[in-house]
C-alpha cells in the first residue's frame, strides 16, 4: 500500500438494521420538505421584490407563495409522523418537539425540530395576522428565513442519503437557488439600506462557506454515522447480509478510490470498478483495536463491518470467509487498487 499509513481517527459505521417502508418515507417525505421549502422561499423573496409580470401579477405570486408553503406544512408532518411511527431510530413524539433531546442524531435532528418549529410559529402567525399586526408579523416572517439553512444542515447532518450523488446534486441546487433568489433581493432597495444589504450578503457568504466546509469535513466522510450521533444499537444490531458476490468462485476487480487524512492517520474509501456498488472502506484501529478496520458494502448496506485488516504490500482481510486481498497503487488523494478475493462468497 504505496505511501498510505493508518493511525487512529474516525470510525465508519453502516446501516445495520432493516428499515420498514415508514423509513423510506420519512426520508423521502424529509427529501421533498427540503426541495419545497426551497420554492417557499424562492416565492417569498419574489414577493418582496414586487417583481410582477403579464402572467404572474403580485397577487399570484403572493398566492402562490402561501399555497406552498401550506403544502410544505403537510409534507412536513408526514416527514415528522413518519420518523416517530417508524421504529427503527426510536424517535419519540417528544424528541420532535423538544429540540436536542433525541438519541438519535441528537444535534442534527434538533436543528430540524428548531427549523420546524419556526415554520409552524411563521404558518400560525400568518394565519392571526389580522390579529397581531403587520410589524410583529413581518418580525416573524423574518425569523422564516433562518428555517432554510437550519434545514439544510439538519437533512446534511441527519440524512442517510447525504453522500449519495443525487441528494448532494439536490442539496446544492436548491443552496444555488436559493443564493441566486437571495442575490437579487440584496442587490434591490433603497439608499439608506446599503449597510444593512452589505452585512447581509457577508453573513450569506460565511454561512454558505461553513455549510460547505463542514459538509466536506463531515457528512461527506466515512464514519459520518458514528460522528452524528447515531445509537450503538442502530449501529450493532445484526443485519440480514448481502453475499459479497453470487458466484462460486473468487473475483479479481479493478479499484478506485481515495485517501483522506485524518488527525491520527487516514481513511480509504474505495469502490470496485466492475460491480460498481460493491465499496470497501479502510479505517485507522480506534482506542481498543490494534489493526485497521474494513468494511464492505454493496448499495451501502454492509456485507461485513470493521473486520480487521493485516496491512502489509497489501491489505488481508476476511469478510464473512471470504479472503480478501486489496493492493493500493499511489499515494492519494485519488488511488487506484485491485481487489482479489478467494474462498466462499459468503
Ligand atoms: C423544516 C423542517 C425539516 C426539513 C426541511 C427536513 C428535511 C429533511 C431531509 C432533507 C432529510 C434527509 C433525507 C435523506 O437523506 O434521505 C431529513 C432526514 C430526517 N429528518 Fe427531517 N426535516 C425537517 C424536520 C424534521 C423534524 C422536526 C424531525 C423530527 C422528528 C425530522 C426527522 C428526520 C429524520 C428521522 C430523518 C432521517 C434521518 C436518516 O435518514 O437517518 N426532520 N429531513
């Protein structure tokens, strides 16, 4: 393994269990909260511009802007009834109430309480508006927009499909949208609110760069299930394995992957270029192992978790009996390898 130590550092965890169908649609429920939310917010910056057209008057957009953002209400309950209904992460009715004080995915999932909490106070304001008056609403309203980004790091932090390409591709196009929609506002208005515009478009542009740089150095990296939060028990709970590959014989597959520095050492994420969804994930040993951990996966289900691996010219390892035998070509970042496998495909 050309130029790449392990030493100690993150730890890779996988899903374990077998989630019901009510997890899927939490998660997907969560999906399509997020990418609504996104139009709410798009629409209502809209509106503030007064931007009027032949087709869309003021009051369309007005009218369209509260529509969805009702349709978002409902989303977002499915999301959340879903999540407690669901048993798999254990969810009580109050850790969607009180933010922080689940087990699962403490922080990241209270910051999507916190960021509910605020659509439901913006929604019933809206709905009372006639009763508390135009400066508290509009107070309120303003207060909305800190829901946007606390969702997006919450579905970052909390989502199971974060690193997967199509929620990323998503993610970023609704913070592009949403940037683009957010430039336009700050660039309008009067004179006297150039101060105001200015320090506004510099808080936009730090938290546009933490949200990208904490993805990177976070969700994005493997282990990202231990680092968020996610209960032992989730984590250790024995799974219905895939078999590394239905065929009698052992394999010998091309790799590609990359080499990722950590405080105590680095992590290998690889990924086999023959059976695509086949992925292999090498950790530095934690506190009470003495060798690397591997993982495989296909589709991101384990086939085997942190079993230990004998690194050498080549790392050994063996995955629910089968022998493997990974070699590592470079020195990273990007690396390339073989994967040789022999005995039963387990
Ligand atoms: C404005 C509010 C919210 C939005 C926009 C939102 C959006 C999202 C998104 C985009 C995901 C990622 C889905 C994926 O990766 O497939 C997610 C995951 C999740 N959210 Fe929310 N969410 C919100 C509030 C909440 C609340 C209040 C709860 C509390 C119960 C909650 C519970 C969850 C759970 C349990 C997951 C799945 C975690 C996993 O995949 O492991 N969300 N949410």
């Amino acid at each position: 393994m050309a130029g790449v130590t392990l030493g100690a550092g993150s730890v890779l965890a996988a899903w374990s269990s077998n989630p019901s169908p009510l997890w899927f649609a939490t998660r997907g429920a969560g999906v399509m909260t997020l990418v609504c939310l996104t139009v709410v917010v798009i629409l209502g910056i809209t509106t503030s511009l007064r931007v009027t057209g032949p087709r869309s008057p003021r009051f369309v957009i007005a009218a369209l802007h509260r529509n969805f953002a009702l349709f978002t209400i409902v989303l977002l309950v499915v999301h959340i009834a879903t999540s407690v209904l669901d048993p798999f992460a254990g969810i009580k009715p109050i850790d969607a109430v009180v933010p922080f004080a689940g087990a699962y995915r403490t922080f990241w999932l209270g910051l999507g309480v916190l960021a509910s909490e605020v659509l439901f106070a913006v929604t019933v304001t809206s709905l009372l508006r006639g009763r508390i008056g135009p400066r508290a609403w509009r107070l309120i309203h303003w207060i909305s927009y800190a829901s946007w980004p606390l969702a997006v790091v919450h579905g970052l932090g909390t989502g199971s499909d974060s690193q997967e390409p199509w929620m990323l591709g998503l993610t970023a196009a609704c913070m592009a949208a949403v940037l683009v929609s957010l430039a336009q506002r700050l660039v309008a208005g009067r004179i006297r609110t150039v101060p105001v515009r200015l320090a506004s478009g510099v808080v936009v542009v730090m938290a546009t760069y933490a949200i990208c740089a904490w993805s990177v150095a976070g969700p994005l990296r493997p282990g990202w299930a231990v680092t968020a939060g996610t209960p032992a028990s989730i984590l250790t709970s024995k799974p219905s394995r895939p078999p590394l590959r239905s065929a009698a014989h052992g394999f010998s597959d091309g790799l590609i992957g990359t080499v990722t520095k950590t405080a105590g050492g680095v992590d290998i994420g690889l990924r086999d270029t023959v059976d695509t969804a086949l992925t292999v994930v090498i950790i530095p040993p934690g506190p009470t192992e003495t060798l690397p951990q591997l993982t495989v996966a296909r589709n991101s289900t384990t086939i085997c978790a942190n079993v230990p691996a004998r690194v050498g010219v080549s790392v050994y390892a063996v995955c629910n009996g089968t022998r493997l035998v990974i070699t590592m070509y470079g020195s990273g970042p990007s690396i390339t390898g073989r994967l040789v496998t022999s005995g039963p495909m387990g």
